[in-house]
C-alpha cells in the first residue's frame, strides 16, 4: 500500500497539529528575518516604480552588453541586447539631468554606431508605479474581504481568519526573499504576487474542506479530538497539496534557471522568483500553519475543551502512554449531511 493510501486512511500519520509550536516558531523566525529585511536592505523597486530614463538604439555593429556598460558607466542599471532582426540595445536608468542624458545618448550612439539621434529615449516618472501600487492595494483588499465572507460562510469565520492569516505569512515570506534576492520590484512582481493569493488561499480550502468532514461527525461521546480529527484531515491532503506543489514548481524552477539566469530575461526573473517562492511558502502555511491555528482556536470552545477532556480520560483509562493518542474515527459516509449525534450548540 502507499504512502498516500496509508495517509489517507489513518494507518500512518504525522503529528502536524500537535507539533504547532514548532511550526509557529519556524515561522516566526522567517517572518521575523523578512521583516527586517524589507527596511534593510529593503526592496529594490525598478524604474517603474522609481521612475527613470529608457534608451534604445539598433545598432549597425555587433555590441556586447559588456561594452555597453563600460561607455556608459554606473548609471545603466539595466543593459538588455535583444536577438533577432534588427537587434536592439535597451538601457534603463535612474533619473539623470538633461546633460547627463545627452552624454548617455552620445556614448551609447558611439557604441552602436549610429548618430546620436538614432538612439530614443523615453522618461518615466514614478508617478505610475505610485498608481500601479495604489489600485494593486485596492485589489488586495478586495480580494481579502470576498475571501473572508466566502470562506465564512462555506465553512466558518474561524477558519477565514486562519486562511488570512496564512496568506499574510506567505506575502511576507516572499518580499523577505525578494528583497535578500535583490531582485528588481516591476509589475512582473505584482501580477506574481496577485497568483501566489489565489494559489494559497486554494490550497488552503482544499485543506479545511476535509477538516470540515472529519469534524462534521464528532458528537460529545466521540473518542476523537478535534485536533486529532484536524490532524487526520491533513494528512489525508497531505500528498496532494505536495503533488500540486511539485507539478507547479518545476516548470517555475525551469523558468526562473533557464529564463533568467541563462537567456537573461530580466522580466521572466522577477515573475519567477515570487512565484517559486510564494508557492513553497503556500504549501506550507496551507499544511503546517492554517490547520494548527484552527484547531487550538476551535478547542478553546467548551465543548471541544470538554470533549478534549473526556478523550484525555478515556486515554488513561485504556492505560496509553502519556502523549500517545487514540487513533482518530473515520467520518461516516455522509457526515456532512446527516449528524444525528452532533454536538449541541455552543
């Protein structure tokens, strides 16, 4: 039998839930370093954001980006020379006056070979990323207050928070990286971040649908807890949300290896970068964290503490050791609908 039929039918399991408190500092710890990360040394935002100049020119010699940067010198941040017919020669700066963007259009002319009003250049103002960033928060927000009521009410309140609370883990996790990276800030990596939410927040639904029909069925004579029933649910998901993951991640890895660093595509890097990571910090927020947050949320109710109790009694009774846990009921079929035994409100 496999690893994931045994999973899922409870004849192996992996204590997720009990073992919160590792989980938790883990997590705390990465939060911890991409907080301070973000103010040092902070994100690197591109010129989209910061505003800059753009200088194109197609050359009529072959020009490497190696002598593109030494005739221009620190000021090119960005060197890009396409392939193809024609080629062309793209190079971004940080805002320069006007006679420092004159010399940058002699040199770069010279490079090419062209004269000097054959190279174009375009000025950008920091204005429109202030505006991307504005409508980009806006949505955010949006999409938070949507989850929440559907999450809500498909499932419960609690675990709408739960599933907030991973996706603000993983948000952070990634602009740690991304700023550590030192990867440039451009709507490449907004739109990756706006995929890793949706990602997240699916693979954490997937999760708490299989805690809700593991739970649905417990009753006040049950001789399962509500975390061991949690617990159960996750392992039961284990193998897909890890399946998911891996078939999401490779073609990324292939992406951001292949793309970036050996074509040199600097806007496939950034997408990959926050997709890579977002998606691995997904995975395990929708595993390790939003479970263990529902679970010691739910038991502080009385009759999940009360229930606990009664489990924890029964468990000396049959002489368990101490920290050894019955194995948890199997939700009957149709747990969902009919609940003849449930627990009375709280």
């Amino acid at each position: 039998m496999s690893l994931a039929s045994r999973l899922y039918h409870g004849e192996t399991s992996f204590d997720i839930v009990g073992r919160r408190r590792l989980w938790f500092s883990i997590s705390g710890v990465l939060i911890l370093i991409s907080l301070v990360s973000l103010f040092v040394p902070g994100l690197n935002f591109g010129i989209d954001f910061k505003g800059g100049a753009v200088f194109r020119v197609q050359p009529t010699k072959q020009v490497t980006e190696a002598q593109v940067r030494q005739a221009i010198g620190p000021d090119a941040k960005v060197v890009q020379v396409t392939e193809g017919n024609p080629v062309q020669v793209i190079v971004q700066t940080e805002a320069l006056p006007e006679e420092r963007v004159a010399e940058i259009r002699r040199d770069l002319a010279q490079v090419a070979g062209v004269p000097p009003n054959g190279v174009s250049t375009d000025s950008i103002g920091s204005k429109w990323g202030g505006t991307v960033s504005r409508k980009a928060l806006l949505a955010l927000l949006a999409f938070l207050v949507v989850v929440t009521i559907y999450v809500s009410l498909r499932m419960e309140f609690k675990m709408a928070v739960a599933a907030l609370i991973a996706l603000l883990h993983d948000l952070v996790i990634t602009a740690g990286i991304y700023a550590l990276a030192r990867f440039e800030v451009s709507p490449a990596t907004v739109i990756a971040v706006l995929t890793i939410l949706g990602y997240s927040l699916y693979d954490t639904v997937v999760v708490f649908d299989k805690v809700r029909e593991n739970t649905g069925a417990l009753s006040s004579m049950s001789r399962t807890t509500y975390s061991d029933a949690t617990n159960l649910a996750v392992n039961q998901t284990m193998m897909r949300s890890l399946n998911t993951s891996l078939a999401s991640l490779l073609p990324i890895a292939g992406l951001l290896i292949v793309g970036a660093f050996l074509l040199g595509a600097e806007t496939l890097k950034d997408l990959a970068l926050a997709l890579f990571v977002g998606i691995a910090a997904g995975t395990y927020s929708s595993i390790f964290i939003a479970p263990p947050i529902v679970a010691a949320w739910k038991e502080r109710e009385p009759r999940y503490a009360q229930l606990r109790a009664r489990v924890a009694r029964l468990g000396e009774g049959q002489g368990l050791a101490p920290g050894e846990r019955a194995r948890p009921e199997r939700p009957a079929r149709g747990a969902g609908r009919a609940r003849p035994e449930a627990l009375p409100p709280a």
